[in-house]
C-alpha cells in the first residue's frame, strides 16, 4: 500500500505578494505609480481576487498605499519610514532575547555563541555578506529560542517589511 503525500502549496495571492513585493523592490513598479489590476491579472494570468488579496497585504506592510476611488500607488518611502522601524525591532529583539534565557538550554546557547564568534571572524576578517547572514542566523536562533510563535511571527513580518522599505528608501545607517 502506497501512502500520498501532500504537498502543499502556496496561496496565489502569497505568490503574487512575493512578485509585486519583488517588481516594486527592483523599481519595476515605482513609487507613486498607480497599480493597474488590469495589466497584472493579464500579465500573471490571474483573476482580480487573488492581487487585490495581495495588494491588501503589501499595503498593510506600507509598500502599496490604498487610495479611495482611485485604486493602489506605489508607496513613496523616506528615510523616516525606515528609522522609525528599527527601534521597534530592537525592542522585539530584547524581549526575545529575555524569553530565550529562561528558555535555553548549555547545548543551544553554545550554538548562539559558536555563531557569533564565526560572525566577528566574518566583520574582523571585512566579509559584510557573511557577517550580515551569521547577524542574521544569530536573531533568528535567539527568537525561535524565545518560544512564543507570536513573536516570532510579527518579527519575521517587521523585517521583511524593513528589507523591503530600505531598498525603496534613501541609504540609513542599520543598527
């Protein structure tokens, strides 16, 4: 007896937030542009639903303003979007940073601090992908540490919404 397997698949308008997120990340869609529904069903091969289901999200993540009577623009992003979101994150960070003390155990805080001694090898060593990948790595170990799916999920929303803004915007320092 053979058993099937389900794989699942991604909603349409999951997909669709992944390519208008990456169009207007590469300045394909640009800021201010009005966003006709028309031209991107007719280009994805997709009905309204499922990319106004998308713009919805990429509005709640700031990238797409919603505009009454007048459809969906690009958003126009400042520096200021951008800074105001960082101190938000640091703050997410510390409170993960609190749960995952009560919560780790000597084998995975020995992971964190192997990861971060390969990071300052990467920054001393002038490898800024590699450093920002083992930053990376490091937040994402600290949070899944902190066990609280809430966290991690607002987390995870707020910095792919950061990375999105920070390509839009003008150069800010990241801390």
């Amino acid at each position: 007896m053979s058993m099937s397997v389900v794989i699942p698949r991604k909603a349409l308008h999951d997909e669709l937030v992944s390519l208008l997120r990456t169009m207007i990340v590469q300045g394909e869609l640009r800021p201010g542009i009005r966003i006709s529904e028309q031209r991107l069903c007719t280009r994805f091969g997709v009905s309204r639903t499922p990319l106004r289901e998308a713009v919805k999200i990429l509005s709640a993540e700031g990238l797409i303003q919603l505009l009454p009577n007048r459809g969906a623009t690009v958003a126009r992003v400042t520096r200021k979007d951008v800074e105001e979101m960082i101190p938000i994150l640091g703050e997410l960070a510390g409170l993960a940073a609190e749960l995952a003390c009560r919560n780790l155990d000597e084998a995975g805080l020995g992971r964190i601090q192997a990861m971060h001694r390969q990071m300052l090898e990467h920054y001393h060593a002038g490898q800024e992908q590699s450093f920002l990948e083992f930053n990376r790595a490091i937040h994402d170990a600290i949070f899944q540490a902190a066990r609280n799916r809430s966290l991690v999920e607002t987390y995870q929303m707020l910095e792919q919404r950061l990375e999105a803004l920070m390509s839009m915007a003008p150069k800010v320092a990241r801390h």
